[in-house]
C-alpha cells in the first residue's frame, strides 16, 4: 500500500481538486460537503444536463467540458465536480488530483435504473417497449449495466467513443458498449494510484470527506453534508431474486473487483489518520445529525450557519 502513503502525502497536495462524479454512488451528497470548503467564485460544477455535449456514459465529452473550463478560466479554478471524464487534468499546467466514490455493484445497478425511470423520467427501453427492471436486467447489454465504473475509471476512449443524443426528456434505448477487459481494469487502478489522492466506497463517505479535511486543514465547520438524489420509491437488492442478482454479478465481474481493492486500499488510507479520523467522525455525526434533523424546519443556510458554530473547535 505504499501508493496509498505517496498519494496522501502533503507534499503531494494539489492546486486543482476534481470530484470525478461517478453516477448513483452518492457523489452529489458527497460534494454537497466539500465545495463549501473553497471560495465560491474557484468552484467548477457541472450539473446533471452539463451544457456542453455527454457521452452514452451520461458524462461530459472530453472537448466539451475542456472548452468549458477554459471559458470559466483555468487559473480560477481549484474545484471540479461533476459527471466529467477521467483525463481533464490534462488542461491544467498545474498539478490536479481526483477523488471519488464507488459503490457495490448490484446497489448501483438498481439505483441507476430507478433514478432514471422515476427522477429522469427516461425509463430504458427497448425497441420502443419500456422495460421492467428484471427485463433491463436480462438484456444484459447496456452499457450502465455492464461494469459501469470501470468504464468510467479507466478513462479508456474505446469504452465511450459515442455522443449520445437526447431527444429531451422520454424512454432512453439500450446501450450496447464494447466489453470491459481486465486491462481496462489495471487501467483503472493504475490511474486510482497515480491520480487519485483518495478513492472511497460508498459507505465510507463520511470518513472521505473527514479525510479531505485532515489532509487540506480545513476546519470541519466546513463540512456540514446532507445526503442528496435518495431514492426511497425503489426496491431493496434483498427484495431482488437470486437469479437477477446472478445476472448482475455476472455483468459486473470488474466492478466488482475494483469495489473490493477500493474497499481495502482505501481501509489501509483511514488507519494513517487514527485515532483521530474516528474521534472526528463521532462528534461529526452527532453533530451533523441533529442539524440535518432540523432539514423540514429550517432552510438549509441556517443549517450552515448552525454547523459553523457547533463544529467551529474542530
């Protein structure tokens, strides 16, 4: 894990930070924590329709998002997030690390297709025929179903080569993609150890952000997160059969991989920062929990202000 020791290193901060937003695994509320901690007028976002042309991955194309940035102003920028293509560092002169979230395979998969049917209202379709989820499942060809994240980690043109054209708001065909190889899965890793000061699963988010704030200094106050794009009206994978799991393992055999080397890698990251990334955690969720309880009450700059007074000695 000596990769892991090189990349947190503080001589080995960057002058541009890029959330690489992978989709449904929980980067919105993770980055609902951590733009608050630059100045407003350095923060780049790219929001879910973009502005500028996707790829059939749902992320920016790479010239699109390039010409954004420079309209924006490159030396303004020391925040990105977004749906945005692994290589964008590649336009600053500057150093730029990655950071992201990756979640459990088959979560991600029934997430993904619930958001886009019920939020997006673009249900999968095939042929003209809207799908049911078993249906989309056993088609087993489109491409957010087919180890979707290390398409996107790899940063591999051959995996996403395609703009896709939306006709506005609608059912969205099936997207068949070239398959995923286990060299775009070194790829993957190559590019998490190389580029990425931290990559997290989902269910250490907290820990991630808390992280983030060791390594910079920034005062927790900063931090006060919400967890956003929740998805309550869809099933639970235990409410899934065994043969549709099958099928979505079988789908996702390398992101399954790179969820567990993620898992370990970034588990060997947090023992660096104890005890006290866990002492920060404690106060942070009994904190953060007592705010966020106050959501229907209060508007949410409220909850700022509130955090930056309770959190404020930490």
């Amino acid at each position: 894990m000596s990769d892991c020791n090189e990349a947190l290193s503080r001589s080995n901060l960057t002058d541009v930070l890029i959330h690489l937003h992978i989709r449904k695994t929980g980067g919105t509320s993770l980055n609902s924590a951590i733009k608050h901690a630059f100045c407003r007028d350095r923060v780049f976002e790219l929001n879910a329709e973009g502005g500028c042309e996707h790829t059939v991955l749902g992320i920016a194309s790479r010239e699109g998002i390039s010409k954004m940035l420079s309209e924006f102003g490159l030396g303004r920028v020391r925040y990105i997030s977004g749906h945005i293509p692994y290589g964008v560092h590649r336009v600053f002169g500057t150093r730029a690390k990655y950071f992201t979230l990756v979640r459990d395979p088959v979560e991600r998969v029934l997430s993904s297709f619930f958001w886009f049917r019920t939020e997006t209202q673009r249900p999968f379709c095939r042929a003209g025929k809207l799908l049911s989820f078993e249906e989309y499942v056993e088609s087993r060809t489109d491409i957010h179903l087919n180890n979707y994240q290390v398409r996107v980690l790899s940063g591999s043109p051959e995996l996403d080569n395609d703009i896709e054209h939306r006709g506005g708001r609608g059912p969205r065909e099936l997207v068949f993609g070239p398959p995923v190889e286990r060299r775009h899965l070194e790829e993957a890793k190559r590019n998490i150890a190389e580029r990425f000061l931290l990559a997290a699963p989902l269910e250490r988010l907290l820990e991630s952000a808390l992280m983030l704030r060791m390594i910079y200094g920034w005062p927790m106050r900063r931090l006060q997160n919400e967890r956003k794009n929740e998805n309550q009206n869809r099933p639970r994978s235990s409410d899934l059969s065994p043969r549709v799991i099958k099928i979505i393992e079988d789908c996702n055999v390398y992101d399954a991989e790179l969820y567990q080397w993620i898992k370990y890698r970034f588990a060997a990251q947090c023992e660096m920062f104890e005890p006290q990334l866990s002492e920060d955690l404690k106060h942070f969720r009994k904190i953060n929990g007592v705010l966020n309880s106050f959501g229907q009450y209060l508007p949410y700059k409220m909850r700022k202000q509130l955090a930056e007074v309770f959190l404020y000695r930490w």
